[in-house]
C-alpha cells in the first residue's frame, strides 16, 4: 500500500466515523416536547371566532410556533391557547397574515391545500388512532382518523366526522381581497368529548391526566393574478413548497410522528389557579425507545441471526438497557422503567404499550 493510498484509506474513515456521530447525535438528541396546561372553564363559550367570552379572560398562549424541523423562525406568528369544560374542548388559535385568502369550500377536501390551522390528537399516546383536523379561512373543514401513521402502513378514515362539531372564523381584514393588508385571522373550535374519546381506551374526561397533541399551520407563498391570490410557482410552472410551521417541533417534514407531539394536561382547576406540571419520567425512555425504532426496524426486519444489540444509554441518571424480543408474528423493542418498574414496548408496526412487572 503506497503512502497516497494509505492517508486517503485514512481520510475515508475518519469521514465514517465524523457520519456516524453525526447520525447518532441526531438520532439520541430529541428535543423536549412542548406542554400545556389545559384549565376547566368557569363559564360556557359562544362559538364566533373571537376570544373575548369570559372564559378565555386569562387563559395562557401556547409558544409562537416555530418551523416544523425546529430551526427557522417563521416570517408569521402563530399560537393557540385551550381550555375544556364537561362538554368540549375549546381552541383557539391566533394567525398573523397580511394577506388572508382560501378558495376550498367543500367539507374533508384537502385543506391544506390552502393555507390552514390544523389540530393533531393522540388520546392514549399509543401512536395509533389518532384525530387529524384541518380549517382554512373559509370556516372549511377536515377531520378525518388514522389507523396509525402513513410510515406504518396507516389507513385513513376520511368519512369520520365530528359530530357537534362547532368552528368559527374571524379575519381582522377582508377575506380575498387582494387590494389590502389583512392583520390576522383567528379560529375557534370546540369538539365534543364523544368524538374525542372515541378512540381512548378510557370513556372518562381526562381530567389530571394528559394526552399527546400538536398543531401546525400550513402556509403558501402567493402571487395576485388578475386580482385574485394564486399560489406562487417555480420557473417549471410548479408550486413552490409550502412552510409548515408548528407548535411543538417534529424534527423532520412530517406531522405524523406522535411520538414527537407535545403533551397537554387537563387541570380540572380554574384559569386563576397557579399549577404546575412535568412530564412524567416514563415518557423520556419513551422518545429514546422510538428514536430507536425508526433508525433500526429495517435492520431488525433482515435480521436472521437472532441476537440484536442496540447498546444503552443514561436517561435522568438512570441507565436503559433497550432489548428487541422477536416472536412469531413480529418483534418488539422494550425496556424496563426504573422509574415506575414499567415494561415499555414498541412493536413492529410503531404501537406503544406498557404494563406493571414484578418487582
């Protein structure tokens, strides 16, 4: 082997090691996801897209949203604050945007399509089944449900509508029209707990509990054409990306990975009660065991040889120790909590479970 040769084998490896790193920093650092305290209301709530209702008197604003892979600050604030009574839970969420236009009309289109606020939730934090819902300027809607996400084969039930349903928008400016500065428009939604509960294991209120939640603001860069809002093109006649901004970061271009969502408890206190919240412990392995997940199934699918070592690492100055079992139908990745003495397991198709073993 020449000397060349030699510092070029050199060069090579020291480049894979540098990857490799790199990939494993990106893999083993989830930031924290957002949370939010939701308070009981202390009186009901008129449905008109404005959150001037007693109720709404004091209720605390989510953070502005930041661009969905937790870098870029958007060119547009966004935010949203919740609150829930017996019968529903209430959003609202406040969009700035100079120029506010829609042209969808009809009821589960994609509205995304236009510009939109959407809502993202996971009662049970398995993953699975979980509620997507999406309103553009036009008080048009979609709600649909997910079998569990499109990455795992995911079936979408696109004919699942919320029944009692209440939505309202309000546009501090005119609604297509291309001949002035809007300031903002603002969205209220209530949805019944009949529909929200319909895919938790549990029928009760969540009340002192959480769930996982996210939401994200789908934005277009426009042009005006002949007077009227048009999205804005690439020299190919093509449209340009569309920005996706949210509350609580996902990492990558992708609104469908629960795992990463934020967490939002339900306080059956009132607005003026000062509480505090953290996320429980489990939830920390939690993201790591999915972390995990994502960057090994393929390598744990063509896997024959049996043993798989996924090594450890230290979460709240305790060591995790992942294992992958394989069994007839499939596979799981799980770990024991010594937090809660909890066996936490993902299985094949992204589901989370857990149960208590013996001590």
């Amino acid at each position: 082997m020449n000397k060349n040769t030699s510092l070029k084998l050199i060069k090579n490896r020291l480049l894979l090691l540098c990857i490799m790193f790199l990939g494993c920093f990106s893999i083993f650092s989830q930031e924290t996801p957002k949370q939010y305290i939701a308070y009981f209301a202390e009186d009901s709530l008129s449905i008109d897209g404005k959150d001037d209702d007693e109720s709404w008197r004091g209720v605390k604003w989510t953070n502005y949203f930041i661009d969905i892979e937790g870098e870029k600050i958007p060119k547009y604030k966004t935010r949203v604050k919740m609150i829930w009574d017996a019968k529903y839970l209430y959003f609202f969420a406040k969009l700035v945007e100079p120029h506010v236009w829609g042209d969808i009309t009809k009821r589960d289109a994609v509205i995304f399509h236009n510009n939109d606020f959407e809502i993202f939730v996971d009662p049970t934090g398995d993953t699975h089944n979980y509620l997507e819902f999406e309103i553009n300027a036009l008080n048009t809607v979609w709600d649909l449900l997910l079998t569990k996400p499109y990455g795992q084969g995911g079936t979408v039930i696109n004919n699942w509508d919320i029944k009692g349903l209440k939505t309202a928008v309000d546009v501090k400016g005119t609604l297509n029209n291309s001949t002035d500065v809007d300031t903002y428009w603002t969205v209220e939604i209530a949805i019944p707990w009949s529909a929200l509960l319909e895919t938790s294991h549990s029928k009760r209120l969540p009340a002192n509990k959480f769930w996982r939640m996210n939401f994200s603001r789908v934005h277009w860069d426009h042009s005006i054409e002949n007077g009227s809002y048009q999205k804005k093109k690439d020299d190919n006649g093509r449209n340009l990306p569309e920005y996706n901004w949210v509350w609580s970061p996902q990492g990558v271009v992708n609104m469908h990975k629960p795992s990463k969502w934020g967490y939002v408890y339900f306080s059956d206190k009132k607005v003026a009660d000062d509480f505090e919240w953290e996320i429980p412990k489990d939830e920390y392995i939690k993201w790591y065991l999915y972390d995990l997940y994502y960057s090994t199934r393929n390598k744990i699918w063509k896997n024959t040889e049996g043993t798989i070592e996924l090594g450890s690492k230290e979460i709240l100055e305790k060591l995790i120790v992942p294992k992958v079992e394989k069994h007839l139908t499939g596979w799981n990745i799980w770990a024991t909590s010594p937090f809660t003495n909890k066996k936490l397991i993902i299985r094949e198709d992204g589901k989370f479970s857990s149960y208590e073993t013996k001590k």
